[in-house]
C-alpha cells in the first residue's frame, strides 16, 4: 500500500510547499471537497495597521472610546484582531490552501484600493495580497488554493467589479469555473486543465455575473472561548452530516467581553496556544472522505508556528484505507 512519507505527523509545517503534487497517485481522483486541507483563519490580521481607523463595523462604544482613548483601544484591538504571526507566502509554504480573506474599503478613502480589516485595516492591500499569491503559486504549478472572499464592508458595486475584474485578470486561466458537477474536482482534473484557484466569494449577485466565482463554502465557527466547547460544536455538526461540497471546520476560539476584562494580559495569541494540544489531539482523530462524519477544510489561527498543517495533511492517509469511503 503507497504511502505518504513526504508528511508524517509532527513534521514542521514549514516542510510543506508542495504537499499536493506529494500526495500519492491513489488520490489524484479523491474530489478536492473530501481531502483534508489545511486553512487559514483571517489569513491576512498579521499585518494589522495600528495606526488606520478603527474598522466601520465595529460597535459605536469601541469607536468612541478610541476617539477619546486610542492609546488603550488600539493596543487592545491589535492584540486581540491579530490572529495569524506569518506572511501569506510563508503560510503558502507551510501548506495553507483555503485562505478566509475579509475585504474591506476605507471610508473616506478616494482610491481604488482595498484592504483586509479584523478590528482595525491591515498594512497590506488586497491587491498586494493577491499578487503575492499570484506569484508564489508560478513557482508551485500543481498547488490550489482556495480564496474565500468576504465581509465587503464599504464595497460599491464599482469596487466589487473592479476586484473580480482584477483577480480574472491576475489569475487567468488558473482560475477554475464555478462546476456544479464537482466529482470532476479532482488533482488529476485540476493539473491537466491548469487550474490552480477556486474563488469563493460572499455576494450572490456577482456569482451570477461572473462564472468565475463559486458560492460561499459553509464555515462551521464554534463562537466559544473555552477549546472544548468548540470540540463539541464540531462534534455536533459532524453528528448532522458534512455538506455535499467544499466546508470548513473551525478551529477558532472567540474572546467574549468577559473574558478580554478578566483575562487583562491575555491575547488571542496566548489564548490559542493554550488550545493547541486539545486541538491537535482532536485533528489525529479526524478522517477525511465522504462518510457523514468526514471532514474537509480544517482552519486554525496561528498556523505555522506548530504542526497543524503536517497533522492536517497526514490525515489523507486514511484514505488509502479500504473501509474509509463507510465511516459515519
């Protein structure tokens, strides 16, 4: 039986550029939607810009307190927005494939160019961003990845089209059209077709526009501070069956007010670290394929810096396991 020597469990994440055209020959044909995939939650927060508006959306209360206080507001904003440590090409390499990009528009802002915001706006454009990928992705043909757009605060219909318009310009014909039959998502498909780029993308009206762009892939967010309420969740969304396509699960944890106030030198980064065994044990447990109880897309904050995306990836290996295709 072949197996997958390049990414055994434990190994750094840094050893997986190219774990994809590494799989074996076996699952060349398994659909993309039941691989285990690596991602990146809010892949873009590790370039927060402690110095841009505090984001549109956020509540009036914290947009007052900043006008008056920004010294303590701002601090708090980034050390709680942050929830990625490394650049979008070393996440790449680490073996990161689905990326959660939240795109927004500067109020006030005359120019064309967009930005990711978690709290505050980032340093880094979208269209830097997506350059960067553009780039790392000609170095490494037969890696996909999977880009999944959304939020839009302060986007006009202009600026929308004008970021598709971009991106199908960028990407060309790496880009894979929106397939309702998605049995043909297949490694093998995807290589001798040259694609390399799924666009998800959170605004109905322009999918219908532009074949381009696939629907949002359903992302199954916990909401919880404490790590094993967010094990049962998934364990309850696992029980009703995975989506018939691409999903994600979370592995994300949520500061609640309560928790920032009572916990006054905590960051989401020290709050995560402090999940990772659990959720690492968790992702050992975990099979991918189609049973009910399958998963796909695993995300996690802070990638990189342990050995979430090699576990992840491992994971594949119990698809060359004969009863794998009857797990419930």
């Amino acid at each position: 039986m072949a197996n997958i020597p390049e990414i055994p469990p434990g190994t750094p994440t840094q050893s997986c550029p190219d774990w994809m055209s590494q799989l074996p020959e076996q699952l060349w044909d398994k659909p993309l939607y039941h691989l285990a995939i690596p991602g990146s939650h809010d892949a873009m927060s590790y370039c927060l810009d402690m110095c841009s508006p505090v984001q549109e959306s956020e509540p009036l209360t914290i947009k007052a307190l900043d006008y008056i206080m920004p010294c303590f507001t701002r601090p708090c904003l980034y050390k709680w927005g942050t929830a990625q440590a490394h650049s979008i090409a070393e996440q790449l390499d680490s073996g990161m494939r689905y990326f959660d990009f939240r795109i927004t528009h500067k109020k006030h802002d005359t120019s064309d160019n967009l930005y990711f915001a978690h709290g505050v706006y980032t340093l880094m454009t979208v269209q830097e961003a997506l350059k960067d990928i553009a780039q790392w992705l000609t170095c490494h043909p037969k890696e996909i990845v999977i880009l999944a757009c959304s939020h839009f605060e302060g986007l006009s219909n202009e600026l929308h089209e004008n970021l598709v318009f971009f991106m199908k310009q960028l990407f060309g014909d790496k880009i894979c059209p929106y397939m309702e039959l998605q049995e043909t998502l297949t490694l093998r498909s995807f290589w001798r077709l040259g694609y390399q780029v799924i666009i998800s993308y959170d605004d109905s009206a322009l999918i219908k526009r532009h074949k381009e762009l696939w629907p949002v892939i359903p992302y199954w967010w916990a909401n919880q501070v404490d790590p094993q309420d967010v094990l049962q969740y998934l364990e309850q969304q696992k029980q009703k069956g995975r989506p018939g396509g691409f999903f994600v699960a979370g592995l994300n944890l949520t500061e609640n007010t309560q928790y920032v106030i009572l916990h006054p030198r905590a960051s989401l980064k020290t709050m995560t670290q402090h999940s990772y065994s659990s959720f690492l044990e968790w992702i050992g447990k975990q099979s991918p394929g189609p049973g009910k109880a399958c998963l796909n897309i695993i995300c996690e904050d802070f990638v990189g810096i342990n050995n979430f995306a090699s576990d992840v990836i491992h994971l594949n290996q119990k698809l060359l396991e004969p009863d794998i295709v009857t797990l419930s």
